[in-house]
C-alpha cells in the first residue's frame, strides 16, 4: 500500500492538468528512473557478515518497496529471511509470478504482511504462577504483541541453570577443543611429545597407503635419496578457534638433481584475469559456479622418473631401519609435483569429452547438445559451472 501510493504521486496527473501530485507539491518534476517492478527477484551485496575467498558476494532475495528515509531499497533477503534496507542492490525487473521459485511462500507473506501490521493478533495470558504471584512489581505491556508466553517447567530443562545459556558454537568449541592441540610444533621432536600430532601424523601417512604413493624397497647404490621434513599447521575457522590439526609430509626438493630426479617442472596455472573473466561470463549467462578443493591433490600425479625419499622421521620400520621409498606418485615438495598434477587431471578431463583452451590451457569446456560445462583450474583449486538450454 505504501509503494501505491508513493507511484501513485509520481505517476498519475491530477485531472485537467499535465503535471503529478508530487510536482504540485513540491514545484519540481519527480525522479522515477529508481522504480522497479514490486516483487521481482534481487541481488543483495553481502557485505555485513563475514566473507571468505570463495563465499558468493550477493544474497538473492525480493524487491519489496523503497525506504522512508533514506533512497535505500527495502528487499526481502531469501537467505536470512528476514526484511532489511540496503542501497547496494541489482534488480532484475521480473514478472511478480516468478518469485515462487525463490522464495516458496513469499506471495502469501506479501499479502497478509499489512492486514498482521494493521490487526495485531489477540495475546493469550497465561495463568498467573505462584512465583510470579510473589513479586511485588508487575511489569506491563507497552503494546499488543504477537508473542504468545509460556512459562517452561524446571524439570524439564537439561543440565544446570547456573551455567547459563551455552550456545550451538560454544559446543562446538568445546568439543572441538577436546580433540585437537594448541600449539604448532617446531620439529618432530615436539610433535611425538602430543597425541593428537601424532594422529594428524599417521593420518597423513595412512592417506599415502590408500593411495599407494610409496613402495618400501632397499636402497640402491649411487643413487640420490631425497630427504623429508613434517610440516604442521592449525586449522581455524573464522573465530579464530583451533578445529583441526594437519601435518603433512614434504619431500625435500631442493636436494634433487636435474636429469637425475626430475627434467621438467613447468605446469600452467590459471591467471586472475582468466577467472574474472570466468566469473563475468557466468554473471551474463546466468549459470552459477562452484569451488572444489582436491584434498592431496599431488597425491594424485604419476612419475616419470625414479625418485627415493627417506623414511618419514618418528615412522621407521624397525624391521627395515636402512630401507628407503621409491615413489610412484608425486610427494608435496618434490619439483615436478604440479606437473605431474596437472597431467593427470587434464588426461581425466580430456577422456571425459572436455575440450582444452587453446590460449588458456588450464579452461576446459565441454558442449553437448546445448548444454555448456566449463571448469577452471588453479593447481589443486577447480571452478566449474554449467548451463542448460
């Protein structure tokens, strides 16, 4: 009914005359470049909450009006579900029918949203309980309220009251801290001192059997056998609190030798401009994109060449002390790992019907019968999307 009224004013001419209300009243032509359709689907600029990298920068949501006192938009935010006021808004002047598929419900919340404001409903009191019956000072209600009080019986709270209210994060903090370790370890030395380094150790090297990345073998002569080094590192989340601890085992690349360890090390990587170019792409075509990280991608890749490491210091077979690894897969550290990666995946990509870019070699695209698929690669880090026709 506002937003009637405020296009009303501006819109229609007072009878016998060529001018609008608003020009009668204020002596001056009214902007209307502003004006949307009431109800088409909008873009709302995610930018009071928390962000990271790879989190999408806008919350879909439904015009719903112009704000009273500022030249902001009044939206309905389909994520939060909830009304806000914004000025950093797209909208996408749709027919009112096409709202359903964003929102399922909202046609009906747009509806009974001014008879809720206009006719507040009737407030059911609750019985009067001997406790509150005590008090001396009885607050009042400043006004009708939609709210219906209930008193919640004690027996049938869990845990203590005196503890207060613990919140669905700080549970999770708890139980995070139970499982995981403050501190970072300098060396392994320090690291076998805690078990739960221990068990990030051993999960690490339980990822390498799985994967069948090593062969425990004698050690040859005149051969270079590359050391290894733990590399620790705590997970966190946005808070700041400690989730997970991950150890991971690196080959000591620098002591490889050329011709001997390795030959080439070159691997595309995507540039910036390509995946803001991806990202505009998508934005016209109106497809939506998705992030995938490989966990041990490098795990992944093969060799070409025969390469040894040592074993994993704190993890010696003590029935084979002077044995070595010879590598079958490529290890974190080693020079020709991200080509070996890269290797891999695009022989994957390419068997699937995907198509390499001809200027960008890290863009696949594959096309089927109008439908569009497009991934882009950044090491182990891969956006893809699709349209369909």
């Amino acid at each position: 009914m506002n937003i009637a009224c405020h296009v009303h004013n501006r819109v229609k001419l007072r009878a016998g005359t060529t001018t609008t209300l608003y020009e009668l009243w204020k002596g001056r032509k009214p902007t209307v470049k502003y004006f949307h359709v009431f109800g088409s689907k909008c873009y709302i600029l995610e930018d009071r909450d928390y962000r990271r990298k790879m989190d999408p920068k806008s919350d879909e949501g439904i015009f719903m009006g112009y704000s009273t006192n500022s030249r902001a938009y009044r939206v309905y935010n389909s994520r939060t579900q909830v009304v806000m006021e914004s000025i950093s808004v797209v909208i996408d002047d749709v027919a009112k029918d096409q709202i359903s598929e964003v929102v399922p419900g909202v046609e009906a919340y747009v509806e009974t949203s001014a008879q809720e404001k206009v006719i507040p409903e009737t407030v059911q009191e609750p019985e009067p309980d001997i406790e509150e019956a005590e008090q001396d000072n009885v607050e009042t209600s400043k006004g009708p309220s939609t709210r219906v009080k209930k008193n919640h019986p004690q027996d049938l709270i869990i845990g203590d009251l005196d503890q207060g209210i613990r919140t669905r994060r700080s549970n999770d903090i708890v139980s995070n801290s139970c499982f995981v370790s403050k501190f970072e370890p300098k060396n392994v030395k320090e690291a076998l001192t805690d078990e739960f380094w221990i068990e990030a150790m051993q999960e690490e090297l339980n990822q390498f059997k799985r994967s069948e990345v090593w062969d425990l073998v004698p050690r040859p002569d005149d051969i270079n056998v590359i050391g290894t080094k733990w590399i620790y590192k705590n997970k966190s989340d946005k808070n700041g609190t400690v989730t997970r601890n991950k150890a991971r085992l690196f080959a000591q690349g620098y002591t490889q030798v050329e011709n001997l360890d390795f030959d080439e090390t070159f691997a595309p990587v995507a540039r910036l401009e390509s995946i803001r170019l991806l990202l505009g792409v998508a934005c016209i075509l109106k497809f939506k994109l998705f992030q995938m990280d490989v966990k041990s991608a490098f795990l992944n890749g093969y060799l070409h060449e025969e390469v040894y490491v040592e074993q994993p210091k704190g993890f010696i077979d003590p029935s084979f002390p002077d044995h070595v690894y010879k590598l079958k897969k490529a290890l974190y550290g080693l020079k020709q790992a991200p080509k070996a990666w890269y290797e891999r995946l695009t022989k994957l990509l390419i068997n699937q019907g995907y198509k390499k870019g001809g200027t960008d070699k890290t863009l696949f695209v594959k096309e089927v019968k109008g439908r569009l698929m497009i991934a882009q690669i950044y090491v182990d880090d891969i956006v893809f999307g699709g349209i369909l026709n």
